[in-house]
C-alpha cells in the first residue's frame, strides 16, 4: 500500500543554519504531497503542498520539490529560526475511493537554539 | 481565519468506558475525517465521511467505533468500550471538496488516556 519515510529525529540546529528533512514515498498512481508542521500543543498546519511531479511548493522559507524518479519530497530552509521548532510531517494524498485520504511519515521534530 | 475546533482537549477514561470525541469542522466544508496519532507512531487514518455516511475505514475503525454528524456543526466520534491501545491523540480533520490535491485543515487534537 502507500507509504511515507522520514527521516528520523530531532534534528538538532543552530539557528541560522541549513535544513534538510528527507521525505520519500511508495504510492501507486501520482498522489499530491504535503508538508504539515505541529507546533508545540497545536494541530497540523499545512506548510506546503505540491500536486504534480518537478512542482515546487513554498512558504515561510521552507521549499520543497516533487521528485518523480526518485520518489522522493524533501524539505529545506536555507536559514531556521528558534521558531520552527517544531514536528514536521510529510503526506501523501491518497484517493482509493474517490475521496481523499492522507497518508503520513512518523513526523521529525526540528529543536533550532540560538 | 475558519478553524476545525475540538473538545476536550484531554480526556481520561477507565477501560470499557464509553467516550465521545467532538469536533467542528470548517463551516463550507463537506468532507470530515479522522485520524489517530499513537505515541511515538505515525498519524493514521481512521475514517471518512461524506453526506453523512462513511465513505472509507481503515482496519483499525472496528465496530466499537462510529462517527456521527449530529446536526450541521458538530462531527463526533464515538469509542463504545475503550481499551487501553486505544490511547492516543485524536485529530478531526475537513476539506471542502475531496479531491487529491486539496488541503486538509486539522483540528488542534484531543489527548485519550486509557487507564
């Protein structure tokens, strides 16, 4: 069935510094992916999206791009403040039924200290 | 800016207890759902639902679980006879029209403990 990797956390980080959270996915078809953040005693919130392969979706400084051939959706910022601390989840957009479903990693927590 | 809302935040309960997680989805929305976040574990689907009735359920969304929509607002989930696996985090979650690339808009969670 569908599936989403990520890597394993925290991810520990000065600030200012460079971030990379892998992300790849077993999917069949062509599913939209997401990035949701958690913040600390708060819901999901979707961080960025992208529908069809080589897109690129962006918010707040965190980029991320559909990589059909290597299945894969890795998040980067170039520069992470204390404020992304937080658990990062990548998603997939299953539709088996014709509704919607998401699947999802195990979620990376980010700790940024100044 | 709309918000899926829910209540309680924490819920503790003893085994065998009955336990109803409420939500309010996005008013213009249509499609309501839930998920469960064990622990430690991914964020897992639990069900769906669409003009009020499911439209999928996963393995674990057994018969001591049901999902109701009561009246226009509210989008409830019900565990008959709680168990101790059943302690988790529980987030509803709506979208607007239930096709693959939209955005679905999540609820800040409700914490079950199980005793």
């Amino acid at each position: 069935g569908d599936s989403v990797t990520q890597m394993e956390g925290p991810v520990t980080l000065s600030e200012e510094a460079f971030l990379t959270i892998n992300c790849t996915y077993t999917a069949t078809g062509y599913p939209s992916l997401f990035w949701y953040v958690q913040y600390p005693g708060e819901g999901l919130q979707l961080l960025l999206k992208a529908t069809k392969a080589d897109d690129k979706g962006s918010n707040k400084g965190f980029e991320a791009t559909y990589r059909k051939e290597t299945t894969s959706f890795h998040l980067e910022k170039g520069s992470v403040q204390v404020s992304d601390s937080a658990v990062y989840f990548c998603a997939l957009s299953a539709r088996n039924t014709g509704f919607q479903k998401l699947v999802f990693g195990t979620g990376t927590r980010l700790l940024v200290s100044p | 800016e709309p918000e899926v809302t829910q209540t309680p935040s924490h819920q503790v309960t003893q085994m065998g207890q009955e336990v109803i997680l409420r939500c309010v989805p996005i008013s213009n929305h249509l499609y309501f759902y839930w998920y469960r976040q064990i622990l430690g574990q991914k964020v897992e689907f639990l069900v769906s639902f669409y003009n009020n009735e499911i439209s999928e359920k996963s393995e674990i969304f057994d018969d001591q679980f049901s999902v109701e929509r009561p009246d226009g607002s509210n989008f409830t989930l019900k565990i008959r006879s709680t168990k101790l696996e059943d302690s988790a985090m529980y987030f509803c979650a709506s979208c607007s029209q239930g096709q693959e690339q939209e955005t679905q808009y999540f609820g800040p969670g409700t914490r079950l403990l199980v005793l």
